[in-house]
C-alpha cells in the first residue's frame, strides 16, 4: 500500500525500549533474537515492496525516560554510569559502534537500507548539558561505520544526526554539527515548532512555520547537500493534551506541511511522526502522498540546483503564503491562500475562487512548459507554454484558485525531448 502511494522510505527506529522486551540488546552486546528476526522479516518485506529504510539504532526519548530500565545503564550491567554522559562515555560509543557494526553486517547489503541517522535528536542533555563533544562523536562513530561499510561493500550508506528543532538554538555549535559536519552526507531536523505545528488550531499556520524553517534550514547549509525533515505533527495535542485531531483536519494539516516542505526546497515532503491513535497514517495522508509523488516527473530532478525562494517569488489576486525554489531553469511554487480559513481551521472548498498569479525570478530567457497541480486530487489542472524574453521575473497565471495551487516550470524543449 504504502509503495502504491508513492512512498519511498521509512524512517524506523531499531529499538523501541518502552518495555524491557523491546530492547535490542539484553544485556549489552547480547541481540535479542526475536526482534533480530522481526527486522529479517521487516527487510525482506520492504525489498519485495521497493521500500527503503532511513535506520536509527536508538529511540533516545524512551532510553532517556526509562533509563533506570535500560540495558544501557551500568546499574543494569551496562557501559554508562549516567544517562547524561551517553555522548561521553567511551564504553558507550564502543556499543554504538558494535550495534551498528551488527546492524550492517546482517542488513546493509540488502539495498533496502538508505541512510543511517547516527543519533535520533542529539541534545546536550545526552553530554552534561554542552554540544562540545557533538563534533568529535560525529566524527568518530561515523567515520567507523562509513569505513566499515567501505570494506564489506565497496561503498558506504549516507549518514545523517537528527535534532529536534526547537533546541538547535540551545548552543551556537549545534548548527555546525546538524547542517555542516563534514562526516554527514544530508541534513535533518525535527519541525515540531511549538504552537502552530506541535498543537495547530489550523492547517494554514502550520505550514507557514514549515516554510519558515525550511528556509532558515536551507540558508545553514554551504555545500548544497539535500536536507529534510524527519520528524513532525502535532505531538503537544496528542502527547500531552491527549486528543487525536479530526481526521479531515488532520489530513489537511499534513498536506499543507508536505508541500511546504517540498516546495519550498525539501528533499520530499518530510516525515510525520502519526501521533494519532491507532499509531498510523491516514487513508487521507497516503492520498496527499501519492499526489505529490504524481507531481514529481514534472521536473528534472537530476539538474535541478535550487535554492528557496519564499521571499524572492511575488503572489498577486489574494492573500496567500509563498513557497517556492527554483534555479535558472525550473521551479516550483506553491500558493496557499490564507484568507478562507474556516471556523474548522480548514480552508473553505467553497470560498469564491481568486485569479491569482506568481511572478519567479532568476529564469533564463527561453519558452518554458507550465503545469498547474491539484494537490487534493493529485492531477494537472492546466498545461500550457510561456515565452519569456529575459529580465526580471516570469509572471505564471496560476487560475482560479479557491484554495491552494502548486505550479511546476520547466524548459519546453526538455519536455519535447522528454
């Protein structure tokens, strides 16, 4: 189902310790065997389906709530004296390294494993409260497995370290190690930004925090390698508050965050942690994944060097949010109106529709292929060529819009020869 949709990876956690019988190892460096044959079996599932895996070895919020628990601690036999030194302790980084070293060894070579992310949210509470060591652990677990993994198969899986998002501004360091450590390969953070998207009252705010932190997360980033983010939705609301939001609210809320992610320079349109009850997406999420994996050929995605325009492309005929990116030949905007939000929080299906238009700069002079998207209903709206003599901006007619409109740009003679 979930490769039907357009789904092409899975973040998962290779250890879930809510309970004791869901720890990967017990006691240390002992794997547990039922769960060793549960990932046999998740694996070889995700290989007959096209999936791929982005692996943590730790869920890190469980190991810090149950840590009294955790095969981890030494009290329990286990390398660490505190939780608060996990990032310190060398006895520890030597079990980080023998999990993944397991972890490789039995997985790597299926194709279904994508990327590792090193550790799930690093935080200085993991370090006696300082980002000091986040460098030199990158450098040295990381370096380990990239080596490893270059003499079992002749090449490594990329590597990455999330961080819940909120807290980078906990420490100047934080951004060098998140964005531009030299030992990862693409960026991550976890967009649960306190009101709007952790507990929103609409779909529309959401994602113009999303946009928001999209771009300042672009802006960090100096060799253009990709980023995304891994981790969102409404975790106050359903952790704290103890409510799951109406499913059509929901659904419309997760569509709205996918494509502000993605347009305005995501790699995708990142993950949604469900925090619903059952633990699970949607029929309504999937529906909005498939419709952005729909609108993905209409862009060359192998020549594509954007960069994010959320300022730099003009709106006109309504008050709408900007989300764009775009390079000298191709771009991708989405408008999403803010002026018919409804007493629900959602936007208004029935709002009278606005003649709206995007102006994108930075386009070289030439005819260019313009598609107009449906994001509900996953199809074109419009297809149609534009001339564009050169100069400052392309103005693209987006069409009646009630709601939200995406729009793809690209070269007409790449389409022909297409």
């Amino acid at each position: 189902m979930l490769a039907r949709r357009g789904v092409t990876c899975l973040r998962v956690m290779l250890e879930y310790s809510q309970s004791d019988d869901r720890c990967f190892e017990n006691p240390v460096g002992t794997f547990n065997p039922d769960l060793v044959a549960l990932w046999d079996d998740l694996f070889a599932l995700c290989e007959r389906a096209g999936l791929r895996i982005l692996l943590t070895p730790y869920d890190t919020f469980w190991m810090w709530i149950r840590w009294d628990r955790h095969p981890y601690n030494c009290r329990n036999g286990g390398p660490c004296p505190d939780r608060t030194r996990l990032l310190l302790c060398k006895a520890t980084r030597e079990a980080v390294r023998a999990r993944l070293r397991f972890a490789t060894e039995r997985w790597g070579a299926s194709g279904v494993l994508f990327a590792w992310d090193i550790w799930n949210e690093i935080h200085p509470s993991y370090a006696e409260n300082t980002a000091d060591p986040f460098e030199e652990f990158i450098t040295e677990v990381g370096t380990y497995l990239r080596e490893l993994e270059t003499r079992l198969y002749g090449r490594a899986h990329p590597q990455t370290i999330s961080m819940f998002g909120p807290h980078i501004v906990l420490d100047k360091r934080i951004p060098d190690s998140i964005f531009r450590h030299p030992a990862l390969d693409f960026a991550s953070t976890h967009f649960y930004w306190e009101g709007t998207i952790d507990a929103p009252e609409n779909t529309v705010d959401a994602a113009v925090d999303t946009g928001r932190l999209m771009r300042e997360a672009l802006a960090e980033i100096r060799d253009g390698r990709p980023f995304f983010d891994s981790e969102s939705g409404p975790i106050h609301t359903f952790k704290d508050h103890h409510i799951t939001l109406p499913e059509p609210f929901d659904d419309e809320y997760f569509r709205h965050m996918q494509w502000a992610h993605f347009a305005a320079g995501g790699a995708g349109g990142g993950m949604r942690w469900p925090n619903r009850h059952p633990h699970v997406l949607t029929d309504g999420m999937h529906r909005a994944q498939r419709g952005l994996a729909r609108f993905l050929p209409l862009i060359d995605w192998r020549t594509f060097r954007r960069r994010n325009l959320n300022e730099e492309v003009r709106a006109s005929g309504a008050d709408a949010a900007v989300f764009a990116c775009g390079d000298d030949a191709q771009a991708v905007v989405w408008l999403l109106r803010k002026d018919t939000i409804g007493p629900d929080g959602r936007l208004d299906r029935r709002a009278r529709p606005a003649a709206m238009e995007a102006a994108i700069p930075g386009l070289a002079p030439g005819r260019y292929r313009v598609t107009t998207w449906d994001t509900l209903n996953g199809a074109a709206l419009r297809e149609f060529e534009v001339a564009h003599p050169g100069g400052a901006t392309l103005c693209i007619e987006a069409g009646p819009v009630r709601t939200d409109v995406a729009i793809a740009v690209r070269p007409a003679r790449a389409c022909a020869s297409a």
